[in-house]
C-alpha cells in the first residue's frame, strides 16, 4: 500500500503503485503516473501527463510536467517520461512537451540530476546521464547514454551531446558534442578523447586507440570535415564506436564543436 503523508494532496486521477512514498505537501495531479519503489521526498509538484517509473528518488522543491517555456504552446496534451533509477535533487523543473516534436520530454534510466538542473521541453535525456548543479538544457536538446554535463552549463536547442561525452563546468554549447570527447568553455571547444571516463566505462585500450586515431583525422588534422570524415571510413576498423561517432557527426543541424 502506498505511503501518502496526511498533507500531501493526490488526485483521485492520479495512478499511483501500491509502493510509492509521497512526502509531506506533495501535489500530484490528474493524470500523473508513479510506478513502485518511487519515493517523493516533500513539497514536489507533478502535473499533466507524466509518467515515473520504478525506484526514482525525487527531493525537495522540484516540479516535474508544467507547461513549456514556448509561446507556441496552447495547451496541448503533451507530456513528461522519466523512467527506472533515477535521483532527480532539490528544485529541478522538467517540462512537459511543446507542439513542435513528439509529443514527449523524455528521460531514461538510471540518470544523476543534482539540483536546481532545468529540463526543457522536448529534451531526450539517454541512460546513466549526469548533470551537475544548475545545468540547463534549452528545448529540443538530445544527452546520449553515459554523458558527463558539468555545473553551470547551458546548451543550446536542439544540440545533441553525444554518449560518453564531458562538458565542462561553466560551458555554453551551441552546437553539438561528439561521443567520447571532451568539450569546455563559453563558447565550447573540444579538448580531445574523454580517456578517463572511456577507461572507468570498460572500454578496451584497443578500442580507446581507434577513437583517439578518429578523433586526430576528424578534429585535428587539417582537412574539412567531409574529407575527414571519408578518411576515418577508409583507413581506420570500422567498430560500432568509430561508426557511432561518424553517424553523430554527419546527422548534425547545428554544426560540430571542433
């Protein structure tokens, strides 16, 4: 049976599992969804539709599913899902999505988001994702898996960090982050391979070598970028990190932090 203070105000729309602890002065709204093992520490908001899932850990003063910061936006049935594992810290706001994408803002599993983190509409955030304090995504920003997003950091809509990326504190970035590099600084530079964070993540020394060949060809050799791209597909193995990185690279709209 669920465990909801005498304070907190639930509605009766509202499906919540039989092992969900919702503190003291939570208000949870129509429509809103909470999956087992979910703990709502006190004083959290969630509105609209949005759907949590297992074993999320949720602090203080956070807001999860309120309308977008989109004057598009007129009220359309567009919503938030988060899933398993996550700690999400005191007063991070998610938004609910605006009408210029699927319809979702949407967050996977097993993601680290400290506090005062602000979460757009129409984000995509992957996989065990970290994001330190006062992080802020604008709408329409895409965080592959095991991506490292340091304190004070703000990112431009509709830029994409790649998987295992880092971006370091007090960044701006306009435009997109590579997998498996580094990037720092008001206007975003790429400081080479993130090796630390490849070698704590398992990845071989073999396969960190082929990376850090790409990443020399892609970002360092003097050539433009379509040609170093045509020779990273010639002469280096072709592994799934090598072609994740070249298939990121050549999707991009908004141009590639070099």
């Amino acid at each position: 049976m669920s465990k909801i203070h005498k304070t907190a105000v639930v509605s009766p729309k509202a499906e919540i599992a039989e092992d969900v602890t919702i503190g003291p002065y939570c208000i949870i709204g129509d429509g809103v969804k909470i999956k087992d093992g979910t703990k709502l520490i006190s004083n959290i908001q969630i509105e609209g539709i949005t759907e949590i899932g297992e074993n999320c850990t949720i602090f203080p003063f956070t807001t999860i599913g309120f309308p977008p910061q989109d004057l598009k936006y007129k009220g359309e049935p567009t919503g938030v899902k988060i899933g398993d594992n996550n700690t999400i810290r005191e007063y991070v706001t998610i938004h609910r999505a605006s009408v210029s994408g699927d319809g979702w803002t949407s967050i996977g599993n097993n993601n680290f988001i400290m506090a005062y983190v602000h979460i757009a509409h129409d984000c995509k955030i992957g996989n065990s994702v970290i994001m330190a304090n006062l992080a802020t995504l604008a709408g329409h920003v895409t965080v592959e898996d095991f991506a490292f997003i340091g304190g004070l950091v703000a990112v431009h809509q509709f830029t994409r960090i790649g998987a295992y990326a880092m971006v370091g504190g007090f960044s701006g970035i306009g435009q997109d982050i590579p997998p498996y590099t580094m990037a720092s600084g008001p206007r975003a530079k790429l400081y080479g391979l993130n090796t630390v964070g490849l070698k704590r993540r398992g990845f071989s020394d073999e396969t960190i070598n082929i990376l850090k060949k790409a990443y020399k060809i892609l970002f360092r050799d003097k050539m433009s970028l379509k040609e170093a791209i045509e020779k990273v597909k010639k002469e280096l193995p072709q592994i799934p990190e090598v072609i994740h990185l070249v298939d990121f690279i050549e999707a991009n709209k908004r141009g590639i932090c070099r």
